[in-house]
C-alpha cells in the first residue's frame, strides 16, 4: 500500500515536498522508537493521502478559524481503561461505541469541537528514553472546545448524560482515573503556518 501512495505523489509535486520533510521528521526519532519496550510498536510511517480540491487541504491555514479556536476554552478529560479490559480494548470501544452514544448529545449542546485522544502503551514507550520527562499514563483523554463554560456545565446537568453517556462511559472508562483540566489555546504554528493573529493576548 504505501508503494502506491508514494507512487501517487510523484505526481503531485507539492505533496511530494511534504514527503520529503516528513521522511525527515521520522529520521529524528528512530532514537526513541528504537528504545520502545514493546515489540508491537504503532506505525510511525504515516504518509499523508492527496487530497482533492474538494477536500480539506491539510496545510491550509485560515486566520479567522484560528482565532475562533483560541477564543474557545479547551477541556481535557484524562483516564484509563476499566482493570477488566484491555488497552486495546479500550480505544476500541471508545472509538467505535462510545461516539454513537456520544457524538449527536455534543452537536446538540453546540460543542465547536469533539476529538478523541488515545495513548496506548505501546505509543508511550516511544518515548521511555535516558532524558526525557515522565511519561503521564493516561490511556486517553477527551477533548472539548466550547464557546463557554456553561455550556460544559449544561452537558453534564444533561438527563441523557447521566443515564445515557455516563453509564456508557461505565463499560471502559476507570472512573477513579480520571482527570480534568481546563485553558484556552495559544497557537503559534498552524498547518506549517506561522500564526501572527491572535483571538486572545496573554
């Protein structure tokens, strides 16, 4: 497979480029990957796909969409996986069945942006080397921009979270583990773009 997308992006000289500095990006940290305890490491030769016209290019960069991010607050939920299942496990059912319960109860709160973050083993033993800060060991953590704390606040005084969501969260989730921090973003790069206009001053 990654032949023929490499294949494909000789043909695209602009994402050729970006191959080229990704290659390098991966040529800086076969150190770390190399002191991975684990043997069933993640990939970590990811070649972006070409995308379309029609597509969201992956190296836009729009000022408007930024400051709008910054003006939002950043909620970080951090946990780990029930001690009956495994990591693997965990990431699965998050990914797959927990954003159907999910996914629709967010929009209709009117949360700007949902995303998923998942930390396995395997990913963090990439960075277990000589010199590097302790690696916090979360299996993931959800992430929330909203335009307003009360709307965090209304989505957990929601009915359907408390006897929906949060039963839910009760098949993966070690609720003991969990972890909450709140901020706003600060963007300085943006998909390869320096960023000079700011949605808020510090």
């Amino acid at each position: 497979m990654t032949t023929h997308i490499l294949s494909a992006l000789k043909h695209h000289h602009t994402f050729h480029y970006i191959n080229m500095k990704f290659t390098s990006f991966l040529l800086s940290i076969l150190p770390l990957a190399s002191a991975a305890k684990s043997k069933n490491k993640p990939r970590t030769d990811y070649i972006p796909q070409p995308a379309t016209s029609e597509e969201c290019c992956p190296f836009t960069y729009k000022a408007t969409c930024t400051k709008n991010l910054e003006r939002m607050y950043h909620i970080q939920l951090f946990y780990n996986h029930k001690k009956d299942i495994t990591p693997e496990q965990f990431s699965a059912y998050w990914a797959n069945n927990h954003t159907k319960t999910a996914g629709d109860f967010h929009l209709r709160h009117g949360v700007y942006k949902y995303s998923q973050y998942h930390s396995t083993p395997q990913y963090r033993d990439l960075v277990r080397v000589p010199g590097t800060a302790p690696v916090l060991e979360f299996d993931g953590a959800a992430q929330f921009w909203v335009p307003n704390m009360e709307t965090f606040a209304a989505m957990g005084a929601d009915a359907f979270y408390r006897d929906v969501i949060q039963a839910d969260e009760l098949n993966f989730i070690d609720m003991e583990s969990m972890r909450l921090i709140v901020g706003v973003d600060y963007i300085v790069v943006d998909n390869q773009n320096a960023v000079t206009e700011h949605g808020r001053s510090f």
